[in-house]
C-alpha cells in the first residue's frame, strides 16, 4: 500500500527461482525522499510469489548489499486488539519528535 508513496517502481519482466518464474521489481526512493535522508543511491529488487509475498529481496547502495531469501514466509491476518495497548512492564515507551528530530532520526536508521 505503500509502495507508491515511497518508492519509485519498475517491472523488469520476470526471472527464473527455484524452478519457477517470478515476477521481479525495482524499487527506488522517491527522489525527494532520498534527497531529504540524504540515502542517493538505495535500491531493491524484489522477486514476488504467485500469492504477492516476496520470494527473495535484495536492497544494496554503492559498495553495500543485502540479499533476503524467503523460504516460508506467513502474515496474520489480523494482530490482536491487545497489541496496540501498552501496559505496565512491557517496556513501551512514546517518543514525541519535532520534524527536525524525526528527520534525524531517520537519517540514523538510514546510515
């Protein structure tokens, strides 16, 4: 659902894994976005499953790269409701940021 907002994507075919052919996708930051974290030259390609869930994924920058495999890969349908409850002892904490702060902070998550 996020996808468009964030990244910039383009369908590049498809491409053989493990005996089957996937469907594969670049992604790219919006260029404002990366501009604004200062991440220039982040990019991830996707191999998604007949069911949408990513098969494989592989994020890199300029002499850096990751690459995820997904051999079982499940979402719940729905988290239960005492999920987004905070209670005493579990160590929730709220962070209220100011843009400035929030921009830093997701330059550091970045980096």
């Amino acid at each position: 659902m996020l996808l468009p907002i964030l990244f910039q994507v383009k369908d590049i075919g498809s491409e053989p894994l493990d005996g089957d052919t996937l469907p594969v996708m670049d992604l790219f930051l919006m260029p404002e976005l990366a501009r604004s974290l200062k991440a220039d030259g982040w990019a991830a390609r996707v191999w998604a499953r007949g069911d949408g869930k990513p098969a494989r994924i592989s994020v890199a920058k300029p002499g850096w790269m990751v690459v995820v495999r997904f051999d079982r890969l499940e979402f719940t349908p729905k988290l239960p409701e005492s999920t987004w409850e905070p209670h005493d002892g579990a160590g929730w904490g709220c962070l209220e940021a100011d843009p400035v702060t929030y921009q830093q902070l997701l330059g550091t998550v970045v980096k």
